[in-house]
C-alpha cells in the first residue's frame, strides 16, 4: 500500500505477481456473492469483491478474459494472469464505470469488511456470517 498524495492506493495483485491493479481512494462497495457462478471462479464459497471507479483503477501486466452472461442476461468480463491463473479483477455491464478487484488479491487483513452477501440464497449453509452483513437472496 503507498500514499499517493491524499488518497492511499492498495496494489492487488495475482499469485505469480505478473498481473497488477492499483486501485486509489476508498472502493465504492465491497460486498460477497454466494451464486453458484462465484463459487467456481473462486474455487471457494463465495466471491469477495472490491468496487473502484475506472478513473481510480491502473491494470499492469499480461492478463486473458473470459466472458459469460450473468443471471440478468448482462455480460461480465473476468479477467485473469495466463501464468498463475488468479482472477484479478472484472467489468460487469450492470455496473458501468466501476471496475471489480478481488478483495483477497489485496492479501491485507484489515481490508474492508463486506457490507453485504448476495446470491444469500445459493450461500453454503456452514457460513455464519455476522448480522451486520445484509442478505439478498439474488442481485
């Protein structure tokens, strides 16, 4: 993490460190997602991300995209390091001007907690989330 002036930047990276995101402020969400979706592209029970305006987003590094249609029909495009396999961030149509970084490629454990869980309907019933995080049942 650097001090860029004003506002702190945090550098998310993949494993292999050859895919980079400097991301500049504060993120405007950060949220879960339990859809079955998230699930696999996370190899985990949930996806945990990060929303940054484009203008605060800086990418380095070779990366390969891969697109699908979210359960509202909108495409999402991941994006992900072709030596490691780490997805790193993604575009979502349903969210124009935002940018999505996994929260985990921050490996910092004072980053922000989470203010909601969607796809609550899909989550794996083990996960007790504390009552400060909201549920909605989709998204």
């Amino acid at each position: 993490m650097t001090d860029t002036g004003s506002q702190r930047e945090r550098i998310a990276s993949c494993l292999c460190g050859n895919l980079k995101v400097g991301a500049r402020g504060e993120p405007v969400d950060v949220y879960l997602c339990g859809c079955r979706d998230c699930q696999r592209k996370s190899g985990s029970a949930f996806a945990y991300a990060a929303l940054y305006a484009e203008s605060a987003v800086t990418i380095a590094g070779e990366q390969r995209t891969y697109r699908r249609n979210g359960n509202s029909g909108r495409l999402i495009e991941t994006h992900f390091c072709p030596t490691c396999g780490v997805t790193v961030f993604f575009h979502a149509e349903g969210l124009p001007g935002l940018v999505g970084i996994a929260a985990g490629c921050f490996a910092d454990p004072d980053f922000t907690k989470p203010s909601r869980l969607y796809w609550a309907s899909r989550h794996h019933r083990w996960l007790d989330l504390p009552p400060s995080i909201a549920r909605e049942d989709t998204q």
